[in-house]
C-alpha cells in the first residue's frame, strides 16, 4: 500500500438500545468501547450518564419519538351514530374505525439508518428487537440482536409478543445470549438452532487485582454481594442464612452494593432480623469502589433464583469479576452461574432459596482455612480460562461480521 492509499474504512455497527447507559449496564460498554474491527455510533431512545460512559471516536444519537398519527374521521357522523341514535361502533367507517392499530415508526430510526449507512446494527436486549423489528426491516439493514436474562421471558404473557418474538427469530441473522441456559431457552422458544452463538460478558482481567484469600484477624470476615436489589438476585436467602452464620463469626460483616426496587424492603428486613450490626448496604458503586471492595473481602455471594415471571440470570457479571479477584463464589445451581462456578472447585453452590444450604454453605468456607486459599487460586484461574476479555470481544465481531453478509 503506497503512502497516499488509506486503509479501507472498517464496518460501521449501529449499537441500539433502549437507553445509554444505566449504570448496571456497564457490560454493554465494555463491548460497545472496545471493538477492534469494527466502528459503532450508538443509537438510544434516552441519553443517561453518557459522561460517565464516553466513546473516543464514537457519535452517540438520540432517536426522536414520533408522534402515532391521529384519524379525527367525520365529525358529524361521529356525532350522529354516538350522540343522537347511540349505536357505536357505527355500521360504516366513517374516517377512523379500522385504523387505530395501523403500523407508525414510533422513532426516527429508519431515517437514522439511511443517514449513516451502516453495515449492520446490533440490537442490545431481545424485546427492544421485537420493538424495533418493523422499523428495521423498513431500513433493509442486516441486524443481530444479544439476549442478557430477563429479556428472554419477562414480556411473554404481553399481547402479540410471542408473535414478534417469532419475527425476530425469523428476521435477525444472529441471535445472540449470554449463557447456554438462555440458548436453551431460546431454542425452547423457537429460535432456529443455526441462528444462535454465545456471547459471554467480555471481562477486563488485566484491570483487576488477583489476591490469594486467607482467613481475617479476629473473625472480622467480609462476604461481598454486588448487583441490582431486584428478586432473581436472591437478597433475602441470603439475609435468611446470616444468623446462623453470624452466631459462628459475630463479627461478620455482609456488604451489599447497589440499588434497587428491594431496597427498602431489605433495609426493613435487616432492622427486623436485628442484623444492622452485620450488614452494611453501600449503594451503587462505580468500577473503582467495586475493586476496592473485592480487594477487602473474602468470598462473594449470589444466590439467584428463578421468580415468579421466570426472570433468569446469565452469568453474573460481577460474580466473573470477583472470581477474577480470587474471590470464593457461594451462589446456586440457577441460569448460567454453574457455567462459570465448578462446585467444591471455584466455590459452593446450592439449591434456590435454600438458605439453610447457603449458610452451612458459607461455615464449610470460612471454617476452613487450606480451603479458602484453594478455592481463591482456583476461581481465578477458573475464570480467566473461560471469561478473557480478548476472546469475547473477538467472537462477537465474528457475529458481526456473519450478520454482514448480506442476502
């Protein structure tokens, strides 16, 4: 290639989401920031925290809302049939009647699409697919769309979701999900198996500090539990297993990190169990404060279960991280977590909801010094074998460029 010739431009994506970017979303920047092969421009319904999740090089777009259009028919027939002789719905369509439900674009993005010309678009999160579908078959851009957890079942009682549930599975050229349980939901579904790829959580391992876990001074254990305060993560069995484990080491402390529906039922369910002494609730915290708390504890807790819609984990994101830091993983047999935790090897698992397990579960750890610092060296090792940051993005950009063969 001679001085004057540049280098072909790469393939532009477009990364469309509902909103960029909740702060518990930040596995959806780490992708979005760190491709290699290919450019993106962010397209979002709202803008929220962009400071805090900038892109070099990158423009992030607000799509307009659109306004549904408004049929006012005839309003002296209307006035007639409701008013005068009362028989509504009329015998006749006089205007309106028969074009409540036609199809409008409720956002700009198929304009968007045309604008920027891209080779693709990513949809992040599989009901925003189903919002977006028509708009994006309108735009005759190839399109892949990643399943993160809940999306997968928490809208399939909604009228007509299954069936633009279905279209999505027919239309996207990839389907992607986070974990084997949620492919295997999927195809449970009706997504064609030759469609689906993995798209594990690209994790940063080279940014997080590894240390072997020993035993504290005193008992002063620390046991770590990081996530949104919503049902699946499983906070009560968890604050249901503290007493018999705190009757052991009293001066345990459980640190809880982030923000949630179930806040103010949990602080609740503390003062009641009389557990204020040994839990300590920190809120959100950004990436900085969430390594300095894997670097102060000793083991980490995640005891999803599966809720009453079915809302289902992945593979928790920052369950992948405190493994990285060499943290010991007490959680249960639920979703994905077991694709990532070998039990008695990187941790314990045990069944949902079962808090009585989950505490003798936690004693077998902190009872046993040799065992702590095992399952510290193995986690990481576990993990960085299975969750490399290079990998992940690398196979994801293969889903890109298989969606961007067109026809």
């Amino acid at each position: 290639m001679s001085d004057q010739e540049e280098a072909p431009a790469k393939p532009l994506v477009v990364s469309l989401c509902g909103t960029y970017l909740k702060r518990e979303m930040q596995s959806l920047y780490r992708q979005i920031a760190n491709l290699r092969e290919h450019r993106t421009v962010v397209f979002a319904e709202r803008l929220e925290n962009v400071d805090e999740f900038p892109l070099e090089d990158a423009e992030i777009v607000h799509m307009e809302k659109q306004e549904r259009p408004r049929f006012r028919g005839n309003f002296l027939l209307r006035f007639w049939f409701k008013h005068v002789i009362k028989q509504w719905p009329p015998p006749m369509n006089i205007g309106m009647e028969g074009r409540e439900n036609e199809y409008y674009a409720p956002y700009d993005l198929v304009e968007l699409l045309e604008k920027h010309e891209p080779d693709l678009v990513h949809v992040y999160y599989g009901h925003k697919a189903v919002k977006y579908h028509k708009m994006l078959q309108d735009s005759g851009v190839p399109w892949l769309v990643s399943f993160h957890g809940v999306d997968v079942v928490k809208f399939l009682d909604a009228p007509g979701y299954r069936e633009g549930l279905t279209k999505v599975f027919r239309d996207a050229k990839v389907v992607l999900a986070r974990s084997e349980s949620l492919l295997d939901r999927l195809r449970d579904l009706g997504c064609p198996e030759k469609k689906l790829r993995l798209n594990r959580t690209p994790v940063p391992l080279d940014t997080i500090d590894f240390s072997l876990r020993k035993p504290p001074e005193g008992g002063k254990w620390r046991l770590l539990q990081a996530c949104r305060l919503i049902p699946k993560k499983g906070l009560f069995t968890t604050l249901k297993a503290l007493p018999k484990v705190v009757e052991r080491w009293p001066d345990l402390k459980f640190v809880l990190a982030g923000v949630g529906p179930d806040e103010e039922r949990f602080r609740a369910a503390v003062a009641e169990a009389g557990l204020e002494n040994n839990v300590e609730m920190v809120g959100w915290v950004d990436q900085d404060r969430l390594r300095d708390e894997l670097a102060k504890s000793h083991a980490f807790l995640h005891p999803s279960e599966l809720t009453e819609t079915e809302d289902q984990e992945g593979v928790p994101n920052a369950m992948v991280e405190a493994m990285a830091a060499g943290l010991p993983i007490l959680a249960t047999t639920h979703g994905g977590i077991p694709e990532a935790v070998d039990h008695d090897k990187d941790g314990y698992l045990v069944p949902e909801k079962d808090h009585e397990a989950l505490a003798d579960a936690i004693l077998k750890l902190l009872d046993s010094p040799e065992t702590l610092e095992k399952i510290s060296q193995q986690a990481h090792d576990s993990v960085t074998a299975k969750f490399g940051f290079d990998a992940q993005i690398a196979a994801l950009e293969a889903s890109y460029a298989e969606t961007n063969k067109r026809g």
